[in-house]
C-alpha cells in the first residue's frame, strides 16, 4: 500500500514538472525577458557585469561595432535636464539593445535620474542605481528589429550641486535576430562630466552705480 502511494505522488510530481516545462520552460523565459528589457546591473560600471554574461561566444567592444552616448556635456549645470540618445552600430547584424547608468565619480552612487521620451525605452532600479534601457513592453519593437543600426533618445537631469564629476556608462547588445545568445556582439563605453563651476556675482549697490555716472 505505502508502494503504491510512493509511486502514485511520484507520478504527480514527475507530471507537475513536465507541464512546467512545457508552458514556462526557463531558457525560452529569459531569452523573451532580455529582448523586453534586459535585466539591470549590465552596463559595465563599477561592480557590474555586462551584456556578455548571456550573449556569450564573441569578444567584447572586437572593434568592428560600437556604443555611443551622445549629449553628455563636457560640464553639465545642476539640476539641468539634458537629452542623450545611446546608438549601437555593427555591419551585418539586425537587432539591437543598450542599458545605461550614470554614477557620481566619488562613491559610485547613483547621479540625477534618467527618464523615457519615447515608448522605446524603459527605466529601472536596482540597489539603488538608476537604469534606462531599450524595451519592448510599451507595444512598440524597441529593439529595432531588421534596421541596420539602434538609437535610442532619452532625459538625464542632473544631481545637485556638490555631486561632483560623474560618468555614464552603457553596455551595447548588435544581435543577429536568430532568437537565441549565440552570434551576438556587445560592446561597452563611459563618458565621463565634471560639474560646471558656479559664477560668483558682485553684488550691485547704488553707491556702485552712481560711480558709474560721475
């Protein structure tokens, strides 16, 4: 009796597992939730990993493609909102992704906040620091699918004053579009901004401008 009791519960649980399988299988899971958005902590900044962990068999930034940040201001004023557009770029590869954090140079905490201008990026958090990265969630194919290049535009507003230098970081996914990690090239890069230095203004008396007129 209790033989037959043992194999009836582990018929139950050997079914329970295929039909896990079958409907939630967990390589298919993670490749959808990449395309979607990728996961954060990818962007190559300090204590992060980058792309590669799953998009593995080719040689990071191989100097054939590229990520590029642009908009960054050589100083940025605090507490200005500037607009950045991340690109990723290689010859003969059709689907692309980024994700991108910005750090202050002092602690590596996160610097301002990052926001969506299009329904073709998302953002996230994790540990504390900000991301902004393509998507697919919004109804619109973020990853730019069968285009020969990826661009993506987006709000960065800068901390407040005394955050110092910071840098951006980006990691860059060119994807040959087959559905799976394998033939994929990623690339990463950093830009880094100082704090504009504030003006100290004298201030005007009437003393000073009736010296102006003597």
């Amino acid at each position: 009796m209790n033989r037959n009791r043992t194999l009836l519960l582990a018929g139950i649980a050997a079914g329970a597992s295929l039909g896990w399988l079958a409907f939630d299988p967990p390589a298919p899971r993670e490749a959808g939730a990449i395309s979607s958005r990728p996961p954060a902590a990818k962007t190559g900044a300090p204590g992060e990993g980058l792309c590669n962990e799953c998009h593995s068999g080719n040689a990071v930034n191989d100097g054939v493609g590229s990520v590029a940040i642009g908009g960054v201001p050589t100083a940025y004023t605090p507490s200005q909102t500037y607009s950045l557009t991340a690109t990723v770029q290689r010859s003969g590869q059709i689907r692309w992704g980024f994700e991108l954090t910005v750090l202050k140079n002092s602690d590596s905490t996160a610097a301002g906040a990052l926001a969506n201008t299009t329904l073709l990026t998302s953002t996230q958090t994790s540990l504390g620091r900000a991301y902004v990265s393509h998507t697919t969630l919004n109804g619109q194919d973020g990853t730019f699918s069968g285009s020969p290049s990826g661009a993506w535009t987006f709000d960065w507003t800068a901390p407040a004053a005394g955050a110092g230098a910071v840098t951006f970081y980006a990691a860059g996914n060119a994807a040959n579009g087959n559905g799976s990690t394998n033939g994929d090239f990623i690339y990463s890069t950093s830009v880094a901004s100082t704090e504009a230095s504030s003006t100290d203004v004298s201030p005007i008396t009437w003393g000073k401008i009736k010296l102006l007129y003597r």
